[in-house]
C-alpha cells in the first residue's frame, strides 16, 4: 500500500499537451500557432539586444548572489510602479503602491490571490467568459469560488458589452473581478475607453475588487495607451491589484519575472499591505531570484537600454499587427469568401479565429497547423515564411 495509490492522473495541460503533439508530428509543413509566445520573422524566440546588453554590463561587474529582500530588488519596484503607474503620478508620489517582484505574471497573481483569501475568505472570484485558462485554476487553488463574467460574443464576434456590464452589476460587494488591462488572452478583444469608464463606475458602484492582470504591456498600442486603463481606475481612489509580466515584452519567459502592486489609500496602509504581502512570498518561497529582476531593472533604469527596449518591443508590436493585415489578405487572396477582417479589429499575440473544433482538428491532422480547439491562433507566431501556408490551409477547411 502506498500513499499515493488512490493519487489519480491530472489532465495535461492543454497547450503544453499540443505543444508535444506538434514536436512529434513528422509533417514538415507544420505550424505552432497554439503556443502563447512571440517568435519573430525567422520563427525563433528573440532575445532582445537589450536584455544582451544588460547581461554584458551586470556580467562585466559581477556579483555574488545573496538572498534579495523577500520583496525583491528595490530598484527593480520602483521601476515597475513607474510603468504600471507613471514615475509622476501622484499614487507613485504618495507612496500609496505597495509592489513586489513575483515569479512571472503568475505569480503575482497568485500572490494576490493568496493575500485577498486572508482579507476575505468568503469573496467570490469573476473571470472573463472565456479567459486565461490557468485564472479559474490558480483562483480556485488559493481557495475561491471563481465564476465568470459575460465577455466574448461569438455570434457578433465582439465584446457582449452589456452582458459583461450586467454580470458585473449583479456580483456582490467585496466580488473580486480579473480584469485584462489590455490584449485579452485568448479573443484579442479589449475594451474601448468609453466601454472602461462604464466597467469602472460598475466596479466602483457594486463595491467589487479589481484585479487587472497586464500580461501584455505593451503588445497592444504601446506602453502608455496599454497602461491607460490603470490610471482610469487610479483616478477613483479604489483599492487596486495589479498584476505585471516581462515574459513577454521582455522576451524572458524562463526568467520569471513579474510583479504585484497594490494601489492602497495612503503611505501607512501600503505599508501594512506591503508587510502582508511579503508574508504571502516568505511562507511560498521566501524571496524571488535574481537574475531576471536584475536585467529587467537595468534596462527600465537605464536611458539608452530602456529606449532600445521600446524600440524592440515597438518593433515586436508592430510585425503582429502586420501580420494581421497579411492573415486578412491572405485569407481573401485563398479563397476565403467570409470577411475576415475582424482579425485587425482585434489586439495582442492572439485572434480568435471562429474556426470551430472540428476544422481546428482538421487543420492539425492533415495540414500540421496547431491552434487551440476554441480556435484561438498565436497571431505572433506568423512570419513571412508560413503565412501563405497558414492561409492556404486555413481556407482548406
Ligand atoms: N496572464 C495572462 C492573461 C497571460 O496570458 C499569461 C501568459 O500567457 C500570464 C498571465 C502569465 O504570465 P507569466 O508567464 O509571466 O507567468
């Protein structure tokens, strides 16, 4: 008898699962588009010249690797607040955000997670309807009951508006509501300004908690017009998560490096969230590594290598919006008689496709193009090379 006879197989992770079906399939045609990475024209992961230079400098200078504070690296917060929030504004100035580096977007999200289950174990937890599949799971590990918010509309392939605005007036208060700051993962549709305001004053009206999760600073309009929407709701004086992720706009997924901010109501209170929210890291893992934070805080501090960051990440941005115009002629020049241009309405790595199950399985099984079964295409992992391909395949089924 042992432990762990009655421990029954967890189902595989979907996309690492068709991650491993596409590594095995011998078709030499084949195209991952279910992964949710940025590959450039040549189909490789970039590593940034940025991020080179960084590790020439910190490797040029090196350090021995002493524990950081369980916060992590000061340098590398300040920086962060500064992103999420402006270095001028007036939150940043009161010392009202309480920041901690968090092992990619992941984790801080989890850590908020497991912060907001002390605060309020009873609140219940609303994510977009569809949403990141892993936020339903890391929700309900930390304990909460997550239920859903109306968000995509097949039908009109746009935002149900008013379905999401009425689920969000139905929640009670004290409800914790995740929220995508920009690029929604996986439909690529996102908010108007207007449509946020509403979102806001119903968050605001209902008492609920936001919690925005900014996977994709960035990868949308820019730094700034992606980043607008947290100083919509900064502007009310709610309490606010933030959730950050470099892996990315950094190219640095491995790294793991993210963080959470948490918008407080004066200097002292952030203090005393800041004091929690370390517990929350010390009792899981102590304090986060060193590396990343540490190449990501030099190139965000440094003038020159945080003008050749934007540049690239600007660059990465726009070969995905390219990519969409040349999947919408593509499609056309194919055979495809539907319009398809809904595709540059949306934004981000990701555009769902419409396809159904059955043609995404077909195109994996005869044509070796790998999506997810919702039919969500990486649309940053379209280049030059395998569009025409892509394009022909997808007009096939
Ligand atoms: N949130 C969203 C919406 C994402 O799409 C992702 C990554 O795909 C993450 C969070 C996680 O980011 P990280 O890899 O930095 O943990």
């Amino acid at each position: 008898m042992s432990l762990f006879s009655a421990v029954e197989m967890a189902p595989r992770d979907p996309i690492l699962g068709l991650n491993e079906q596409f590594n095995a399939d011998p078709n030499p045609k084949k195209v991952n588009l279910g992964v949710g990475v940025y590959f450039d024209d040549n189909g490789k992961l970039p590593l940034l010249q940025c991020v080179q230079a960084a590790e020439k400098a910190l490797m040029d200078k090196p350090s021995a690797r002493g524990y950081l504070p369980i916060d992590g690296i000061a340098a590398y917060d300040s920086a962060v607040k500064a992103l999420v929030f402006g270095a001028d504004s007036a939150v940043v100035q009161e010392g009202r955000v309480a920041t901690v580096q968090a092992i990619g977007g992941t984790g801080g999200l989890k850590i908020g997670a497991d912060f907001l289950k002390k605060l309020n174990p009873q609140a219940r937890v609303l994510i977009s309807d569809p949403s990141w599949e892993n936020h339903r799971a890391l929700f309900t590990n930390a304990g909460f009951e997550v239920g859903s918010y109306r968000y995509y509309d097949a039908a009109t392939r746009s935002v149900n508006f008013d379905g999401m605005l009425a689920d969000l007036r139905a929640a009670a208060p004290g409800t914790i509501v995740v929220l995508h700051a920009c690029c929604h993962n996986p439909t690529g549709y996102d908010l108007t300004p207007a449509q946020w305001d509403q979102v806001i004053a119903a968050v605001q009206e209902r008492q609920l908690v936001p919690f925005l999760d900014m996977a994709y600073q960035g990868f949308g309009n820019g730094i700034q017009e992606d980043g607008a929407v947290i100083g919509k709701f900064v502007a009310t004086g709610m309490n606010l998560f933030v959730s950050t992720s470099f892996s990315k706009s950094f190219s640095l997924y491995g790294e793991r490096v993210g963080a959470l901010s948490v918008v407080a109501r004066d200097k002292e209170e952030a203090a005393r969230v800041l004091s929690q929210l370390k517990i929350v890291v010390r009792t899981n893992y102590s304090n986060p590594p060193t590396h990343g934070g540490a190449v990501v805080a030099k190139v965000l501090n440094d003038p020159e290598l945080r003008a050749q960051w934007e540049q690239e990440l600007g660059e990465m941005r726009v070969r995905i919006k390219a990519m969409r115009s040349k999947l919408v002629d593509g499609l056309k020049a194919a055979g495809v008689q539907q319009d398809m241009s809904f595709i540059t309405d949306q934004i981000g790595m990701f555009s769902y496709s419409g396809l159904s199950k059955a043609q995404m399985d077909r195109l994996k099984s005869e044509f070796g193009v790998y999506g997810t079964d919702t039919g969500r295409l990486c649309v940053a992992a379209l280049n030059s090379k395998n569009i025409d391909y892509v394009c022909a395949s997808i007009a096939q089924v």
